[in-house]
C-alpha cells in the first residue's frame, strides 16, 4: 500500500501553511482553536503541543496550521511535514468521527498558479463531483455559481473542480484589486448552501465515461496512458488549479491527444510542461509507443 504523503502549500496568509495529502485523511471538516475543542481529535491534540500552533484545520485532503508570531514556516515546515507523516503512516487517528460534532465553517484560501491571468479558490468542502469547465456565461447555464462568477465583468473562463474554483480573468484588471472580493463571494455563495452544478454538461459525462466506464474497449496503450495521467500528472496539475484528460492515442503515429483544462489551458508555461514533463514521462514509462503529446481545444 503506498503511504501517506504531504505536499507543502503556501496560502494568501504568512502565518497559515497547508499539508495537502495525496490520500482521502477524513470524510468530514474540522476546525480547532485549542486543545480543549480538540478532544474528538488525537492528531490536533498532539499539533497543539507544539508552542506555535494557533489554530488548526483538517479536511478530506489536507491539514491546514496557522501559527503564532514566534516562528517563521520556513524554520519548521519541514520537521512539521515529516511529524504528520509519519503518525498518519503509522495509523495515528486523525478525528474520532463518530464523536466529532463540530463542523468546520466554510473556508476559501485563493493561490496563485503558473498561469497569471488564473487564480485557484481552494475551499474546505466537497464543491462538485466532477471537473467541469466553462468558456463562457452560456455554457455556464447549468452552474449557478459559474453564472454568478461571470457577471463579474473581468471573469473570461471558470472551471470548478472537486474543492476549488479556478478563474480564468482580462487583461483589463490585476488580481490585487479583486481577489478578496472573489473570494468572500465564493465563501458567501456555498456558505449559503446554494447549488454549485445543477446538472453537469454532457460532453463532461461522456468524457468521464470514457476514462473509467468504458476504459476497457480501449487499446492496451490508451489504458497505460490514461493510468499514468491519472497516478502521476492530474494531481499536480490539480494543485496547480487545472485538469488534463486523456482523448485519443493513434497506434499508427503514436500521437497522444489531450484536453487541457483550467488554469492549464492558454498557460504560458502549459507548452513547456507538456513537452518536457508530461510527453518526456510517457516516453519513459511507455517505451517506443510515444512520438508526441499534442493539447487539442475540447
């Protein structure tokens, strides 16, 4: 079984770091400000004896710390990485969920990515089932907070993943002027309960479809492909606020055709990753069936 591994994450705030797990950690969402509150959870107990530990947060995919004034992240991160490391991969108990009672409130941390007309609005709850991605306010029809978010004059795309909105802005404004608006409406909008997707857009079922349901009408290489996409390339492109998803491989020109998606989709840097990450793994993991990874509009 592979084990518990953590990503350090910086946040919008210098006193609030993440640990971002590459494994499911709870199916709830806590928030803890002491050791007292911390009693239905062994794992915030033990963070609190740590003397700059403020506050603690813990959801499906990661743990979040804010500290006191009296350290930097920087001299301890590392140490603290490795601690929740190794009491996650040598079972430690994270909450006691059939006690744990208080709920987290909504939570949205916004994070820069690659791409610097994109920003990623990380929230500490379930947003939608699936990634979905909207070009535009007719395509978001479906999606009454991607509607919402495209009223905003300067919003040009949204694409909501399973915890984060990334938006996609013009060139007519800079993210420091509207960042703190976005975010307190996006944390307003599902703080409310309001419906995230009402119904997801076909071409996204479909395409879900195609990389699980009916992955065994694939050819044995497309298999390959798609579960290196899915085990190496999407969760560090998710963490970078895009998607990439598998759509065709021809046997005859070895050419991999992909859809690139978010805060990936128009990056600047996107061509560089595909070429030099992501095209020079598959040749790699894949001898002799690659020649080229082409990103194809969807």
């Amino acid at each position: 079984m592979n084990p518990i591994t953590l990503h350090i994450e910086k946040t919008t705030s210098e006193t609030i770091i993440k640990f971002s797990s590459n494994k499911v950690l709870t199916s709830g969402s806590y928030d803890y400000s002491n050791i007292d509150e911390a009693k239905n959870s062994p794992l915030a107990q033990q963070l609190f004896h740590l003397p700059f530990v403020k506050r603690v947060f813990i959801s499906a995919n990661f743990i979040a710390i804010e500290r006191f004034s009296i350290v930097d992240w920087a001299d301890v991160q590392v140490e603290v990485k490795e601690q929740l490391e190794n009491y996650l991969n040598n079972a430690g108990v994270i909450v006691i969920e059939e006690t744990a009672t208080k709920k987290i409130p909504v939570e949205v941390y916004a994070e820069v990515t690659p791409n610097p007309n994109v920003l990623k609005f990380v929230a500490n709850k379930k947003l939608v089932q699936m990634d979905v991605e909207y070009k535009n306010n007719e395509e978001a029809k479906n999606s009454p907070l991607a509607t919402e978010l495209f009223n905003f004059p300067f919003t040009k795309e949204v694409f909501i993943s399973e915890n984060y909105v990334s938006i996609t802005k013009t060139d007519a404004i800079e993210w420091g002027e509207i960042t703190v608006e976005i975010r307190s409406y996006i944390r307003e909008f599902v703080a409310n309960g309001n419906t995230v997707v009402k119904t997801y857009p076909e071409k996204v079922v479909e395409k879900s479809n195609e990389d699980y349901s009916n992955s065994e009408n694939l050819d044995d290489v497309s298999k390959q492909i798609i579960g290196i996409l899915d085990e190496y390339i999407r969760p560090a492109v998710a963490a970078d606020g895009g998607n990439i998803l598998f759509q065709s491989y021809d046997i005859d020109t070895k050419i991999v055709n992909v859809v690139l998606q978010g805060a990936c989709s128009g990056c600047p840097s996107s061509t560089i990753t595909l070429k030099n990450g992501i095209e020079n793994m598959l040749k790699q993991l894949i001898p002799g069936k690659i020649e080229e990874v082409v990103a194809v509009n969807y």
